[in-house]
C-alpha cells in the first residue's frame, strides 16, 4: 500500500499498545522512529498563525504527527546544540541567521532527495537551510508628507527632502548606501564597505536610524519621518487599512525567511518530510495569499491568484525590480561589518 | 517638617504632577486599544471594540495571563524569603566578607538577561529542570531576588541593632524577636521588594523565550510575537485590560478594608 | 527555662547567624554562579584560546564608548529619578487612609503595563504630530513642531517613568519607618522645620536613598528597548550590543567577555558606592 501514511502506523501503534496484532505492520523500524508530535520554532504571531492554518494542519491530517511551536530566539539554537538537547525539530528562522548559524556547524544538511528543490529560484535552496519566502528590504513613505515625487530609487531616497529612516543594522542599509551611491543592484558584493560608509556620510545628520521592523512601520504611518526604508510585511496591511503609507519595489532587497534543522536533531526525517511539503508548490501559494511574502519555488507562482501578485516580491513584475541579500556574504562578514557599523552610528 | 503652608500645598502639588506622569501612558494606551484600524495611530481615526471581540475568540492572550501570573507568583515569594534570609546575614550576621556577599547578591542585576540565559541553560538541562514553570521561576528569581534584597537590607539600616537587642536581653529568643520586633519592621520593606519582584518577572522576556516551553508562553512573549509584523491595537487592548483588572482588585481590596480589617500600607500591589 | 549563654547573647550580633546566608548562596551559587563561571570562561576561549575578546574591546572599536554611555544613561536615569521621587514618598509617607492607597495605586499600576507597549505610548506623545506638539502649537509657544525623537528627552522622560517606582516604593517604605516624634523633639529644640528636616530626616531616610539608587542604577543599566525606540545613537545601550552578538552574530565569546567587562565596571561602581556611603551614614547594604 503506498498510501500507507504515518497516520495509519500511528493508529497501528496505538491499537498495538491496546492490545491488537501488529504483525501486519511490517515497518517495526520505522515504527519506533515516528514521534508523536514536532516542535518548530517559529517568529509567532501572524506568521505562525499562517503557518499553523497552510502547513501544521495538512501535515498532521497526513501524518498524524502534532505540531507544537515556540519561539525562534536564536541564540536558543546555539546552546540546544551544543548541549545536544533538542527542544526544537526544526525551525523558522531569518535566512542571515541560518547562513550563520551554518557557518557554525549548527544546522544538518538537508536531504534534497526528499525535498524537491528543482524549481527553487536561484540561491534559495542552501545545503543547510531552504529559503521559504521572499520579503523585501524596500522604499517607503509617509503619503501626507511626502504627497508627490516619492523617491523612485535609492539615489532620489538619499536626495529627499525632510528625514529619512534606515534600520541600525549594517546588513541592507550597507547595501542600500551602495545603490544609493549608484552600485548596480546586481554588482552588490562583494560590499565596497568603505564607498557604502562614505555615502552613509552624506545622510547621517539627516536619518533616523530605526531599531526594529515595527518601529519602521510605526515612524512611517506616525508620519515622524518623510520616507524610510522597510519591509513590505510591515506595511502592507496598514496600507490595505487605510494608514498614510505607501511603498514600491524598484531596487528593493529581497529577504527571506528559511527551513533549517538543528544538527543533531533526533526527528530528522520527519523534519526533512514536513519541510518537503512546506516548499511544495501549493503550500507555498496558499501561504503566499495569506502574508505577502512571494514564494521561493517558482512553481507556485501560476497558481496564485493575479490580484494578490502585486503585492508579492517575487511575483514576475517585481523580481526583476530588485535583487537577493548575499546571506553567504553576511555570514562570513557580518561580525566586522557589524563593529564597524555600530561605531560608524555612534 | 510641620507647618509651612506654602511649602506643604507645594509638596502635594509636585506630588500630583509626578503620580499624573506616571498614569499619562495610560491615557494614550486606553483610546489606541478602541481604534478601528489595524495599525496604531493616535488619536485613533474611528472608534471600535473589534481588538477586544478578536481577542475575546482567542484564548492565547488569556492563557499567557495565566502563566505570566503562575510565574510571577512564586517568583515573587522565593525571592522574598531568599532576599530577606540574604539581607539579614549580611546585615546582622557580622560577616568580615559581608560587602563581597552583598556583591555576590546583586551581581545577577548586572548581567544582561541574554547572557544569562546562555549561561543559565545548560545548567538547566544538566539537572534536569527545562519543563515546566520551574526553570522560568527560578531564573527569575535570580534576577529578582537582589530587588528584595536591597529593599530589606534598607529596612534593616533604618533601625538599629538597639531594639533587637533590647528584647534579645529581656529573655526573647531569636525567633521570638525576629517575629516581634525585626519582622514588622522590614515588613513594608519585603512587600515592596516583593512587588518589584513580580514586575519584574511579569514583563520579563529573554528569560522566558529561553525557558519557557510550547505551553508556558508568557505575556512579553506574546507581545514579542506580536511585533514581528507591525504593531496592532491588540497589544493596547491587552495592557488595557490589565489596566482595568488591576482597577478592580484595587476596588476589591478596598471595599474588603472598609469593611474594617485595615491593613495599613502599600498592600495592594 | 535553661537558657544558654550562647543563646542569651543578642542574635543580631552573632557571628554565628552568618547560616542565614546559606540558602540564598547555595541558590546563587547553582544558579547564578555556576552559569557565569561558564560566561567567563567562554569569554577567553570562545572563538579561540587567549585575550583576543578583550583586544576587540578594549580595541578602537565602539565597545567601550557603549559601556560609557550605557553608565552615563544609567547614572543621569538614576539622579532624576531621586530628584522627582523624593518628594513624592515624603508625601506618601505622611498620607494615611484613602489617600495613601490611590497614591500606592498610581504608582503600582503602571509597574503592570509592559515596558515594549509604554515605550510606544511615549512615542506618541513626543512624535512630530505627537500629543507635546499638539500642545505646544495649540499654546502658541512653537510655531513648528520640536523634534523631540530620537533624543535625550525621550530617553530620559520615557525610562525615568519605568524606573520612578522603584525609587519612590523603597523611599516610602523608609519614611514610614522614620519615628516623628524626632523630627517633633528637633523643633522643640528650636531647629527650624528646613533645618530639622537637613539634619534629622535626610540622614534618617539614606537608608532608602541608597536602596533607590542601587534598585534605579543596576536596573536601568540592563535598559534595551526604551532607549531604542526612543533614543538616538548616543543612547546605544550595552545590553544591545550584547544581545546583538548573542542573538545576531552568535559570537558568544565576545558578547561573553562585554558582559563580563560590564558585570566588572558596575559592581566595582557598586562597592565604590557602599564604601563611600557606608562612611558617611546608615548604610543601605553591606556595612
């Protein structure tokens, strides 16, 4: 029976311990391995709650596994590693973050026998962690400031009149700096750190350097800045409800949000199977019509529905707007950037 | 200082501005939580009730409320009897190395939660307490138990040695003296320790996204779920109706004093 | 009742109550000790063996400047929060009755609202179309909105307001403990009330003073998302920086050796500090 899930072992199992014949089952192997429930770390919130309704749901109906969450803080995965106690099965994570973490030694491999990555945009699908998602780094800006001749592109954001906000991290608003300072969007990196601070120079005095991504949001629709840099997740729904702010995606910096298992994990394979329906094509569009994030396989891309495109990263008319951060260039250099940075906006 | 008329209403009125600072949030918080938009504005553009119904069908908000209390509890008393047994020894046990103690005490004040919790979890896991509410208390306690210890250890220099010793030579044991004289004088000190404690465990967050399991989520772990997209007027419904509970146990516990069994002092935290 | 001699003698001044100790040191000592003997350590070997952390910080990069400001935040936070709660406990300490509980109630209740959420209220209040501005062009005493984010003002308006409990509550707890009938004696001896109060309250009540300002000071050195929703780059505050490299760059071994630098600073402040005052008056903690 190939349709013989991990449902019906499970239900097997069960009737086993209540006192039934398993000698039908066949897989005692695989029996002992399945765990009766995972644990994910996610970010929360509406992320989760998309998560929970487009890839919990179906997989636990499939497999009979339950899914429990909790939250992703990062440096979590280092200490479960290193005392080889694992809370998490997998997890949701920034993909900088598991680029690093990767680094590390953190994360095991991902088996793409099981998980299909032949339709992955490029550079999306890493040996240790799958991007799941495309959000974007990108030109924003208060509608009752700035009424007309909203900056078209980084260059015309660092010319803008009144205030400008910029995340207080040096990954994306290096970049940024270097468009800004004409960099073609796909000549990115290695980063010209010295030619990216020497641009930052020019807006300094001007910027409000913003800490978290719904500070970002709230400085825009507050109107406490002209324009700013963000993420479209942070806007998009204040827009859609009727808040002062509005957004486009030219030179925008796609971002994502990535798969990864902590090295060592105990439920491996289910971890590896669950990931494989996370990134097929279907998830990845029903997630898609949910939170604004484009998809990363391109095979869910027709079946997502025209209206809701637009507003999707990587939908056809906005992918070729932007260009993808170099999670690899991050992960090597982050640290020294980093230090530099933080002393640069002191 | 008596008398002075002038100088008494000055006093009283300083005294109104700082309690009416320190209430102001409250006032902008309360109108955000009616907004009827989805990202928050102040004043709000129109006016609804539809965060509170959201969060009515929601039974996380509630649950976390929960466990945020459940923690915060006995947080609150472990650090109380442990901060007072420490500012006691320290402050009556005669220690040559009594300044080094008290460092030892309050040093957990002094280190970012976050590597506290990288320190703290692997300790943790070795003796086997990661489920449950236990690893959450007992790290808060870590951090809260210095609150208490401060607070009574100024109780205790209020004093002097003078009455302990005054009933310790009239035949009371230390127990008795304890109970008698030392106890209702740090009493006020340990309660405002003990509320400070709670404070802080309540709004506590690193801590907790270490320690805390799938069923042990905590308000400020909610909240930092809630920021990962935009802010919405839940988080103002929620701290609404904090407001509003408090409001009402304060209410409770006022009427329960009317009713004659007056305790005086800061009871109601 | 065969008391013995041992036990006749006051247990206060004994020598032997030093026990009282061991239950919250055995607690500190699994808990607390044992995690930050591990920091430490991590701090010299993590990502190689030797001093190369401590190089960095010590180093031309933004680490010390950070610890400075992080101290100076703290120290300023510290100073207004005395300075606006001390009369606010006198006050306290001497109502009785209703007016005593709406004042505990004030000051109680805002200790229940979470810090992330009063941050944004501030924010609204200081912003360019903020509630402040409002005023002040409604008042005709700007004619453009003042920039009030990020800035100083925020910062310290918005964490005085987080910390001024914690310095009221152990000040009122003092006050009420300080018998009036000295201050009574003192005018009766022909001290006036200002003199009374400078010479028999103000001593009597450093007891709270110093318990405040070791509560406000170690408190707010561990500050993080006040001063940055609400602060400028010269409010960059240690825990950031350290929650950055934990969190972010997960180099431990770095974010290992900052806190530890910063755990060193603090508590050779603190000591500095019970040494100073416990020569000057009724010490607060230690002797």
């Amino acid at each position: 029976m190939i349709t013989h899930t991990l449902t019906s072992r499970r239900r097997l199992l069960k009737s086993a311990a209540a006192g039934a014949a398993v000698a039908v089952t066949g897989f005692p192997a695989i029996l002992k391995a399945a765990p009766s429930q995972m644990m994910i770390a996610t970010g929360g919130g509406k992320l989760e709650e998309a998560y929970a309704k487009v890839h919990f749901a179906p997989y636990t109906a499939k497999t009979g596994i339950k899914i429990v969450t909790g939250p992703n803080t990062s440096a979590k995965l280092k200490a479960m590693v290193e005392a080889k106690n694992y809370e998490w099965d997998l997890c949701q994570v920034a993909a900088e973050f598991a680029a690093q973490a990767a680094l590390q030694g953190l994360l095991e491999p991902l088996d793409y026998g099981v998980i299909d990555k032949s339709k992955m945009l490029a550079g999306t699908a890493h040996p240790h962690f799958i991007m799941s998602d495309v959000a974007a780094y990108h030109i924003a800006w208060n509608t009752k400031n700035v009424k007309s001749g909203a900056p078209q592109n980084w260059a015309e954001f660092w010319k803008a009149s009144g205030r400008r906000g910029l995340w207080k991290r040096p990954f994306q608003t290096m970049e940024v700096a270097l468009m800004a300072d004409g960099v073609d969007k796909d000549k990115l990196y290695p980063l010209d750190v010295e030619r990216a601070f020497k641009s930052l120079d020019k807006i300094k005095s001007s910027t409000l350097f913003w800490n978290t991504g719904a500070q970002s949001a709230q400085i825009l629709i507050d109107g406490e800045v002209e324009v700013s840099a963000t993420w479209n997740g942070r806007v998009h729904d204040p827009k859609l409800g009727g808040a002062p702010v509005d957004y486009h995606f030219n030179q925008a910096l796609f971002v994502s949000d990535a798969w990864a298992i902590p090295k060592g994990a105990p439920n491996k394979k289910e971890a590896m199977e669950f990931i494989a329906m996370a990134m097929s094509a279907k998830n990845q569009a029903d997630f898609s019509a949910i939170i604004p994030y484009g998809p990363t396989n391109t095979a869910a891309m027709p079946m997502i529905d025209a209206k809701i495109a637009p507003a999707l990263p990587s939908s056809e008319q906005n992918f070729k707007k932007g260009s993808f951060l170099d999670v690899n260039y991050w992960a090597a250099n982050g640290d020294k950037v980093g230090e530099r940075f933080n002393k640069w906006v002191l | 200082m008596a008398g002075g008329g002038i100088l008494r209403i000055m006093l009283v009125g300083f005294a109104a501005l700082v309690l009416g600072y320190l209430i102001l949030p409250t006032f902008i918080v309360v109108p955000l939580s009616f907004s009827n938009q989805n990202y928050l504005s102040f004043p709000p553009p129109g006016w609804s009730t539809r965060w509170y119904e959201a969060m009515a069908g929601d039974l996380a908000w509630p649950q976390a409320a929960v466990n945020s209390f459940l923690i915060g509890v006995p947080t609150a008393l472990l650090s109380v009897v442990l901060g007072t047994l420490a500012a006691l020894a320290v402050k009556r046990g005669r220690l040559g190395w009594a300044a080094a103690a008290s460092a030892v005490v309050v040093a957990p004040m002094l280190l970012p939660h976050v590597i506290m919790a990288i320190g703290l979890y692997p300790v943790m896991l070795d003796l086997g307490m990661l489920r449950g509410f236990l690893s959450v208390v007992v790290a808060h306690t870590v951090v809260a138990m210095p609150l208490v210890f401060i607070t009574v250890c100024a109780s205790l220099g209020s004093y002097g040695e003078a009455l302990e010793l005054a009933a310790m030579t009239c035949g009371a044991g230390p127990w008795a003296t304890f109970r008698h004289v030392t106890f209702p004088m740090i009493r006020t000190g340990m309660l405002v320790g003990g509320v400070l404690a709670f404070a802080t465990s309540f709004d506590e967050l690193m801590l907790s996204l270490f320690l805390t399991g799938p069923g042990t989520r905590t308000l400020p772990r909610l909240i930092w779920e809630q920021l990962n997209m935009f802010l919405t007027p839940t988080i103002a419904a929620v701290a609404t109706l904090i407001f509003a509970f408090s409001l009402l146990l304060l209410g409770a516990a006022a009427a329960l004093q009317a009713r004659g069994r007056a305790q005086p002092v800061l009871r109601h935290g | 009742m065969a008391r013995s001699v041992d036990a006749a003698r006051p247990w206060t001044i004994s020598r032997g109550h030093a026990w009282l100790l061991a239950a919250p040191l055995v607690f500190l000592a699994i808990f607390f000790l044992w995690p930050l003997a591990r920091v430490v350590v991590r701090g010299f070997v993590d990502p190689a063996l030797g001093l190369g952390n401590y190089a960095r910080i010590f180093g031309d990069g933004p680490y010390l400047r950070v610890i400075w400001n992080t101290i100076e935040t703290a120290a300023a936070v510290t100073a207004i929060c005395l300075v606006v709660a001390y009369p606010v406990a006198y006050v306290m300490a001497r109502a009785r009755g209703a007016w005593l509980q709406i004042m505990a109630a004030l000051i109680v209740i805002p200790l229940w609202t979470s810090v992330v959420i009063r941050s944004y209220a501030w924010m609204v209040v200081f912003q360019r179309r903020g509630v402040l501005n409002d005023l002040l062009l409604g008042l005709g005493l700007v004619d453009t909105p003042v920039r009030f984010l990020p800035g100083s003002i925020g910062v310290h308006v918005g964490m005085v307001h987080i910390m001024l409990p914690f310095m009221i509550l152990p000040l009122v707890a003092n006050m009420r403990g300080i018998d009036q009938t000295l201050l009574r004696a003192a005018e009766i001896l022909g001290a006036n009330p200002f003199n009374a109060f400078l010479r028999v309250f103000l001593p009597l009540s450093l007891p709270g003073i110093n318990a405040g300002v070791a509560l406000v000071f170690m408190t707010s050195l561990g500050f993080f998302i006040t001063p940055a929703l609400l602060g400028g780059p010269q409010h960059m505050m240690a825990a950031v920086l350290i929650e950055q490299q934990a969190n972010v760059y997960l180099n431990w071994g770095l974010a290992s050796a900052l806190a530890s630098t910063l755990l060193v600073v603090t508590l050779a402040i603190y000591l500095f500090y019970l040494r100073v005052t416990g020569g000057a008056a009724g010490t607060a903690i230690g002797r």
